[in-house]
C-alpha cells in the first residue's frame, strides 16, 4: 500500500462522502445531540488543518487538527474507511498530526471521542499513543456520552 497524506478541502466531493461515513458511524453509536463532530464547513474554518490519506488515488482516510490556543491543539474527526480499519493507518495519521502539533509549538493536544463501545478501538488507539484519559477541555460540557483524552508534548 502506497498511503499519503495531505493538506486538503474537506468540501470536496470525495471527502464528503467519507464525512458522510463518519457521522454514520457516530450515529449508529452515539445520541445525535451528543456528537460533537464538525460538518465539511467547520472542518474548513480559520485555525483547523484538514488532511486526507490516500493509496494511490483512493481517498482512505481523514484527520484534523484545531488550535485551541498557541499552546494547546485538537485532534478532530479522525476517520479511516471501515474496510481497511486494523492495518496501522490511523496511526499514521495520528502520528502525522502529532508531529504538526510538535512543529507548531504546541505543548498539549486533547480529544474527544465517544465512550460507547463502537469507540473502543478509536480510545485504544489514543493510549497505544500515549494520550490519557482527562476532562472536559474548551468548550465541552461533562457527559457521560464523551470521553476526553490529552496527549502532553513536553
């Protein structure tokens, strides 16, 4: 498999049928009230960093990184088509955005995810990662539907 990954517009079609397959999945798992995922606009709003992964010409995965403050990033709406889930490549996208995170003199980056099971893979890959249950970070409120993760970058 030959993955790239790329600075990207989450408004293009291809990315929004992958969107549109993320917020399946989050609804299939998660009371619609409660998902704090962003739609193609906020994923393309002033401080996010939007990336695709790619083999070849196949769109196979998405990620993005919001900054909170100079100090503090966001990990947002990781995605990996559900067929080629367990191969090692949300790793490598996790590991490309905490490497930007790093560049840009970020000192911590959080998350969140949901804490039903269809998430536990997603909340294993984080603690392989290093990042580590937390609280309520920004803006979100305590719910029993979130989990909350941070990674330290010191």
């Amino acid at each position: 498999m030959q993955v790239s990954i790329r600075t990207d517009d989450p408004t293009r079609p291809e990315c929004l049928a992958l969107l549109q397959a993320h917020h399946a999945h989050m609804l299939a798992h998660t009371d619609p009230d409660k998902i704090y995922a962003l739609d193609a606009g906020g994923l393309a709003a002033p401080g996010m960093t939007f990336w695709t992964m790619w083999n070849g010409a196949e769109l196979i995965g998405f990620g993005a990184l919001k900054m909170l403050d100079a100090e503090h990033g966001e990990i947002k709406s990781m995605h990996t088509v559900a067929a080629l889930r367990g191969q090692g490549l949300a790793g490598k996208m996790l590991d490309h955005i905490i490497g930007v995170a790093r560049s840009r003199g970020y000192r911590r980056v959080s998350l969140e995810t949901g804490s039903a099971d269809g998430f536990g893979a997603a909340r294993a890959l984080y603690a392989r990662h290093g990042f580590a249950v937390c609280g309520p970070f920004a803006d979100y409120p305590d719910d029993p539907e979130s989990a909350f993760m941070t990674l330290s970058l010191d």
